[in-house]
C-alpha cells in the first residue's frame, strides 16, 4: 500500500478531525491575498496549519506526546537524511 498527500487525502483528514477526534474545524484566508490556514478547536487546544493533513499531524503529535511535544525538537535526523529511498520503495 502506498499513500502520498495529495487531492485525495484532505477529506479523509478532515473526517478524522470533525467526526473520529470531535475537533471543530475552520478554514481562514485574507480576501486580499493568497493567505490561508485550517483550524482545528476543541476545547482550550487550538491547532493551525496550511493543508488538512498538517493539521491532522499536528493534532496527533499533541494526542500523543501530550504538553511535552516539543522535546523530540532536536530529534537527530541525520540517519533519516543517509537512507537512499530507492533501497525502501
């Protein structure tokens, strides 16, 4: 099974926010730019991102690692960036 962010997928991240996690979910813009962001509510949590998707991760990384989400923010990546994906895919 292969799976990419694409046109596809923002409604299924939607559903899982709006119906599975029982978040409110807004879409902001500015009328007079390109400028938008989805919102994602649900009591004194409030999440921002530039597509449905994002804000679904954001919201699991939240779920999961709870107020200290931020402490893999130095994560060490540097054995992500060595893998050559044609070895994976």
């Amino acid at each position: 099974m292969r799976l990419g962010s694409a046109g596809n997928t923002g409604g299924p991240a939607l559903y899982i926010l709006e119906q599975l996690k029982q978040y409110i979910v807004l879409f902001d813009y500015d009328e007079d730019s390109d400028w938008t962001q989805w919102i994602a509510i649900k009591d004194d949590r409030q999440f921002f991102a530039e597509s449905p998707e994002a804000l679904l991760g954001l919201v699991n990384i939240y779920e999961l690692m709870g107020e200290n989400w931020n402490q893999y923010s130095s994560y060490d990546r540097k054995h992500i960036y060595r893998r050559n994906p044609n070895e994976f895919l």
